[in-house]
C-alpha cells in the first residue's frame, strides 16, 4: 500500500508565553510534530509493519524548519519526506492549506492509495484540513478515525468514534483518514532511525513546483481572516473551602444544594 | 446577493434533532434581529418518512422555513450523499450565513461543503455576532483556549461550526410554523465510497454521555490506580453524572481513552465539573474550563487546577470524596 501522512509543525503548547500584542513569543519555544499527527504516522507505520512493502510519504507544508518534522518521521520508519515550502503560504487559512496540499500531492505525489491526518492541530485547532484535502481530491473521507485495517487491495475498513457509540466504516481507496488518539502509543525513534534519517534528502517544492498560482494561496487564497484577537479574562477567584475536611465537606454539600445538584 | 440565515438540522441515530441544531436556531433568531430580519432556515437532510416531530421542533424553535431533502438513500449518514444534499440546497438557495454544528457529524461536513463551495469556514465557535458592517463576526478560541480570534470571511455563504452547549436554547414559540419546502436531489452521480458495516452504541447504562452530561466527576494521576475509581463512579452515580479522566489517568490504563478530556481528548461543558487529583495542565483546562461551576480537590494548594476552580478544597481525594459519598447517602434515605 502507498500512504501519505500529512503531518504539522506545532509549538509545543505548554511552553507558550505571549506578547502584550497577543502574539506568541517563538524565540524558546519548542517545536513539536502535532500529536494527533504521530497517532497518523503510528497507524501508517503499523499497516507497513504489517505488510513490508508498504511506502510512506510524508508531507508538509511550512517554513524551511519544518523539514525537520520530516526527518523525525523518516528516522521513525517513512520512506520519503515532502516540503511544500514558500514565502507566498505564509497566512494560509485551512482552504488555502488544503489546496495547498491537495495541489502538492497532485503534481508530486498522485500515486497513493491512502492518505492519513491528524484529526486536529493543536495550535489551530480547526479539524478542518483532512476533509477539505478530501474534497479538492474528490476523495472519500473517514474522519474521527482510532483505528484502520487494510482488508483488500482497495478497501480499508476503520473504526470511528461519535457522540453516538463506536461505527465500523468499510471506505474505498484511495481515500482520506483523520485520526484521532489512537488506543496505542506513538513508537520511539531509534539510532538506526536517525542514521537513516541523516541520509534521506527532503524533497522541497515552491509554488510554482506545484502549478499555483499566487492568489490561490497563502492570504490572498483565503477566504478567512481574523480581525481581532485576545486573550480571554481569566478570572482568578477560586473561593477556597475552608476548615476540617468534614467542615469542607458539609460547605461542599450547601453549594451542591444551592446549584441545585440532584440528591444533594 | 446571498441572503437568509441557514442551519443544519443534524439528526440523531435515534431520529431527534441534537441538542445544537436548537442552539443553532436560537443564534440565528438574534443574527437575523441584526440583519433586518433576514430569514432563518433549516437544512434538513433524512432517510425517514415519519418526520413530524422534526417540524414541530424545529418550528418551536423559530425556524420560518425547512429546507427538505428526503431520500430513503439518506438513512445513515454518510459523508458522499449528505455532503451533495447540502451543496445542491446551498447552491439552489443561496444563504449569506450558514450555521453547523461543531459535532462529529458537523466537522466531518463542514470543511468538504465549503472547499466546495469555495467559500471559509471557521470552526468551533463560541461566539457569533454580526458587525457593523453587516458580517458575521465568528470567536473561537485556538491553541485550547490560551487565545480567542474573531474571524471574519470574504467570501458567501459565511460558513461556521458550532462548539455545542455554549449557546443558549431558545425558548419554545408554540405558534410559529415553518414552511416546508421539499428539494429534489438527484443521487444517481453519486459514488458511495463508504458504507457503515456495524455500530455499537455507547453502554446503555445508567451513565451519560460525556458530552451531554450535566455533572462530569474527573480523576487524575492523584487517584492512584484503577480501582480507586470506583469511587469516582459511585460519587457520579449519586449526582446523575459520569466519569472523565487526565490524559495521566488514561495513559496509565485506569480509565478508557473515550473519557479523556483535554486537548487530545474530549471537550466538555458540563453545568458541574468536580477535579480529583487533576493538576489542571493547561492541556487538561482546554478541554474543561468552559464548564460552568469547576470544583477542584486536590492536595497541593498551589495546584493550576484552582486558578480556574470556582471552589476549591485542598485535601486528600480518599478522605473527601468518600464523605461527600456518605453525605450523599444521607440526604438519599431523608
Ligand atoms: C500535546 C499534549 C497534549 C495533551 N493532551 C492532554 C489532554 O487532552 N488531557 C489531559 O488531561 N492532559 C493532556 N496532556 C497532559 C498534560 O500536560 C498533563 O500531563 C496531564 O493533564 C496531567 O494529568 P494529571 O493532572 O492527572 O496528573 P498530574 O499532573 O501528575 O497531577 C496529579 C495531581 O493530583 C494531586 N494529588 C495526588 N495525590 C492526591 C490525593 N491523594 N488527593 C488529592 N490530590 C492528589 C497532585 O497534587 C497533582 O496536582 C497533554 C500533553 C501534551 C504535551
Ligand atoms: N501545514 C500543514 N502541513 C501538513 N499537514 C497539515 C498542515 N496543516 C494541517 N495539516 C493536517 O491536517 C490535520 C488537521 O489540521 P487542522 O485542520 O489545522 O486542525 C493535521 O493533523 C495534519 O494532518
């Protein structure tokens, strides 16, 4: 089977401090592969340690330092890494993204069985980017995915996860999966790994690499734009139970009863 | 020039409108006041005939008219068909705003209607309003919450998707009638490229669903082992509520992955949410603190979890969970 996972840089959440501006102070800030995404890369790399002849793709599109997502993903067992990568991108919001994306596997890579998401990036957040490469390919689509087995040269079958309960999907390929955390842990890269790693070239594509055009794409090819942006007020003002624990416990037991808590 | 406010009704596995298809309404009643009065409209796509029950709903809620596209084909849904019933009504009634909720449902079509309508889409919001200008301003927090960005949109429809359960419910208006208007869609181009082979429904027990739950009772890395959860479960049990848990929790194997909430997990938005032994890591916070009352227990006064409590109690979880359990008990046999 041919995979393609598509996969994002993120700052590391938990080391985020803003400006005054609400901008995001980068300098310090670790970069990590967003993590829904390593659950995509997992799935892949299960399917390939399944049946060895598997190749995996993986794709990107952002700054030239995101080729270092790539590196890791080779170093943990894909193939063949992809950087879609211009100063024209820069502003993209998801349609512009996933045009970008679904343009760059296109002109470069179109022969694929299966493409794999993150069900979300943590730093946008939107859910948005599978689905929509989905649509640019005219591609089926199983989103909110925990689990994929291959079960026929052309079909897939995966386990999605609703509101509603568990629903096994039989999808056609080539196709689109999103996934969301999956019941295994992301594998660790290894020394062989990052041997291997140092060694594989990325490949790196402009715009023009990848037949758009300037208005397609970054800002200008964006439908959306944020007009504002702030920081949520945070208020700080935990009432604090006081007393023994059986005085925290009774005080605990009137608010139940105040918020109007059944049995309370 | 587009006009008209619409919504998608999303529908249920057992045939009732989700709870923010009723949001929806009540939002789009105040975007329309904005708009002069622009009409309020609900996409709504089924396999069923017997549908009465969707009318007056969605009537009581405001809705002037009802966009029908009814097809036996559409009785599951699937992403193929449902998305080319959406994108054939949209096209046909071109409406300035279109609303969907933020479920899996909504997500999974959201982003293919609107690459192919060519038009943006912002996600989860929880806030809508309409600026001076006359467009829809749309608030949704992102990097979990640490920043909110209002995010206007170019092109029509304006497309958003709904974080549920942050909107209020409108109250019911017994004499509104919506108009039903039925729309032929012609499915014979359509491949179906997935076909839904088997569903197991969430354990019917006595618990909620973690979405829906009014009182959620989460544990963390504080609980110490699996079977201290049973606790947890009998205090939810007593409050009608239901369990969540950290990702430490989870990670260690004493609780589901389906129960983890945070940004890798669940979000939830429960009237109560009671912390036990949770630091509230700010990845763990992304996925709670729109909950309405948060009550933290935890032994460490200097936890981040009491920064976003409303009431705190610095104590140890097996003393006080177990009281709050038997005060519980009490008040039950009286
Ligand atoms: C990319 C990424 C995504 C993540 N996504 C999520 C997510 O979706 N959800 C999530 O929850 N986390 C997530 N995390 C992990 C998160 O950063 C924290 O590690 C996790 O939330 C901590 O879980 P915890 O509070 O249970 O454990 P800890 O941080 O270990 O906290 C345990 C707390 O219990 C208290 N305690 C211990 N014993 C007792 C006792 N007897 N009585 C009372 N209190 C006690 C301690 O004082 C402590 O505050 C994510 C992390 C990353 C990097
Ligand atoms: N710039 C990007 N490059 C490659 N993949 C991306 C990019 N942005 C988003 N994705 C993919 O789309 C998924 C969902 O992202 P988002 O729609 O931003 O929440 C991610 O988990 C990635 O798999």
């Amino acid at each position: 089977m041919k995979i393609i996972v598509c996969i994002k840089q993120v700052p590391d959440t938990a080391d985020i401090k803003w400006t005054e501006n609400n901008t995001m102070v980068r300098e310090g800030v670790e970069s990590i592969i967003n993590p829904f995404d390593e659950y995509a890369l997992e799935t892949a790399l299960r399917i390939k340690d399944e049946n060895p002849e598997t190749t995996i793709k993986v794709l990107t599109m952002g700054p030239p330092q995101a080729e270092e997502i790539l590196k890791r993903a080779i170093a943990l067992g894909c193939d063949e890494g992809i950087l879609v990568s211009d100063k024209k991108f820069a502003g993209a919001d998801t349609q512009a993204t996933s045009r970008t994306l679904a343009h760059a596997i296109s002109a470069k890579a179109p022969d694929f069985d299966l493409i794999i998401c993150g069900q979300f990036a943590i730093d946008g957040d939107t859910a948005q980017t599978g689905p929509s490469i989905a649509q640019h390919l005219d591609l089926p689509q199983v989103t909110y995915a925990k689990e994929v087995m291959p079960i026929h040269q052309n079909k897939i079958l995966v386990t999605r996860e609703t509101e509603y309960g568990i629903e096994k999907i039989k999808m056609q390929l080539p196709g689109v999966i999103c996934m969301i955390k999956c019941d295994y842990n992301p594998r660790k890269i290894t020394i062989s790994g990052s041997m291997k790693a140092q060694d594989t070239q990325i490949q790196t594509y402009s715009m023009e690499d990848i037949g758009l055009a300037p208005e397609l794409v970054g800002i200008k090819g964006s439908p959306t734009y944020v007009s504002k942006a702030f920081r949520p007020e945070r208020e700080e003002n935990c009432q604090f139970l006081e007393g023994s624990a059986d005085q925290m416990t009774a005080q605990l037991m009137e608010k139940l009863k105040e918020l109007g808590v059944k049995n309370a | 020039m587009p006009s008209g406010i619409c919504i998608f009704a999303e529908v249920t596995p057992d045939k009732k409108l989700s709870g923010v298809t009723l949001e929806l309404s009540g939002k789009a009643l105040e975007l329309s006041q904005k708009l002069n009065g622009e009409t309020i409209n609900a996409l709504l796509i089924t396999g069923d005939d017997n549908i009465d029950d969707l009318f007056i709903e969605l009537s009581q809620s405001g809705i002037q008219n009802i966009w029908l596209v009814q097809d036996p084909k559409l009785k599951n849904y699937s992403t193929d068909l449902y998305a080319k019933a959406a994108y054939e009504v949209i096209k046909q009634k071109d409406p300035s705003i279109m609303l969907i909720g933020a479920t899996t449902t909504g997500r999974d079509i959201a982003p293919r209607l609107s690459s192919q309508l060519d038009t943006g889409l912002t996600a989860d919001c929880t806030e809508l309003d309409i600026n001076e200008k006359g467009q829809l301003a749309a608030t949704r927090p992102t990097f979990g919450g640490e920043l909110m960005a209002t995010i206007l949109c170019k092109k029509f429809p304006q497309m958003a998707t709904i974080r549920p359960k942050v909107m209020p419910k409108p109250t019911p208006n017994y004499e509104n009638k919506a108009k039903v208007e039925k729309i032929e869609v012609d499915f014979s181009a359509t491949p179906i490229r997935t076909e839904l082979i088997e569903f197991t429904p969430l354990a019917q027990s006595t618990q909620a669903r973690i979405d829906e739950a009014e009182v959620i009772i989460a544990g963390g890395k504080g609980l110490k082992n699996a079977q201290n959860f049973k606790m947890l479960e009998e205090l939810a049990q007593l409050l009608g509520g239901t369990v969540g848990a950290s990702r430490c929790a989870v990670d260690a194997g004493w609780c589901d992955h389906s129960v983890q909430i945070g940004q890798t997990g669940k979000t939830v938005t429960p009237k109560i949410y009671i912390a036990c032994g949770i630091s509230g890591a700010i990845q763990h916070l992304a996925g709670m603190n729109s909950s309405d009352i948060i009550i933290a227990i935890n032994k460490d006064p200097k936890a981040p979890i009491f920064k976003a409590a409303t009431y705190g109690i610095v104590g140890d979880v097996f003393e006080i969970v177990p009281k709050i359990i038997e005060e519980l008990k009490k008040q039950k046999v009286h």
